[in-house]
C-alpha cells in the first residue's frame, strides 16, 4: 500500500509543478506580447515620422527634376 500512495503523491507533486511552470509561462508570454505590441507602435509612429519629413524633400527633388 505504500508504493502505489507513493506514485500517486510524487504523480501529484508532479502535475503540481507543471501547473506552476505553466503559469509562470502563460505570464511571460503576456508581458512578451506586451512589449512586441508597443514595439509596433513605435515602429508605425517612426514610419509615420518619416515619411511626413520626407514629403517636402520629395517635392523638392520633383521641383528640380522638372527644370
């Protein structure tokens, strides 16, 4: 009686720590996300930065393409 109540608590201890392992995933992977999301949205402002200044020099090399 003792082996079998053995395997069933190291069996328990077992599911145990996966349980805890998932979780401290689960929140890695949120924070993760999280900072790939506000990558993004640094990344999209930047693009959006930098074609608003180079609209004025693309009018000008048109200007000068022209004469």
């Amino acid at each position: 009686m003792l082996w079998p109540m053995l395997a069933l608590a190291l069996a328990f201890c077992g599911v145990a720590v996966l349980a805890v392992l998932s979780v401290r995933v689960y929140a890695e992977v949120r924070r993760l996300a999280r900072q790939v999301s506000d990558s993004s949205q640094r990344i999209t402002r930047a693009a959006e930065d930098l074609e608003r200044a180079s609209a004025p020099l693309g009018s000008t090399v048109d200007a000068l393409r022209r004469e």
